[in-house]
C-alpha cells in the first residue's frame, strides 16, 4: 500500500477518467509504476491538451463562424466599436 498526497481536483478528475475507460484509479497507478520500473524513465510532457469542455465549445465557436452567427461587425476605429457594445 502507498499513501501519496494529491490535489484533490487532480484526484477526483483522474478517478472521473479512469471510471470512463472502464478500470479502478489504483489499476491506473499501478500500471504506471510497473512502466516506470520497466523503462527506469519517467517522461513529462509540455504539450498542452485540450478538454472535452474546451473542445466541445470551440466546436461551438467553429460552426458559428462557417454560419455567419454570433459575429460582431468589423470597427474602423475603437469609437466605434465602443459604441457598438453600448447597445448590446
């Protein structure tokens, strides 16, 4: 048995994304150790990721753009568009 501190958000969202592929936390742990014991290395990575919320909106964000919708004019100048976000 190991006891390790973890934030707690980190805990509960990789509790949450073990349960969707199907296998305990403590399955996921221990197949990490066992690759770390195997390869000797640990490898981090600095590549961002997006979340399924981030994508799911920009998703969102995509379409409006193909369809015109949601779209502020554009502004000759910052007056303008000042007084464009007056009115909303």
């Amino acid at each position: 048995m190991i006891n390790i501190k973890a934030d707690k958000e980190v805990k509960e969202n990789a509790q949450a994304l073990a349960k969707d592929l199907g296998l305990p936390l403590s399955g996921i742990i221990n197949a990490l150790l066992k690759e770390f014991v195997r390869s000797r290395s640990v490898s981090f990575s600095a590549v961002p990721t997006m979340t399924r919320a981030l994508e799911s909106v920009l998703g969102k964000v995509e379409n409006d753009i193909k369809k015109g919708k949601n779209m502020s004019p554009v502004f000759s100048s910052a007056e303008k568009a000042n007084e464009y976000l007056d009115t909303l």
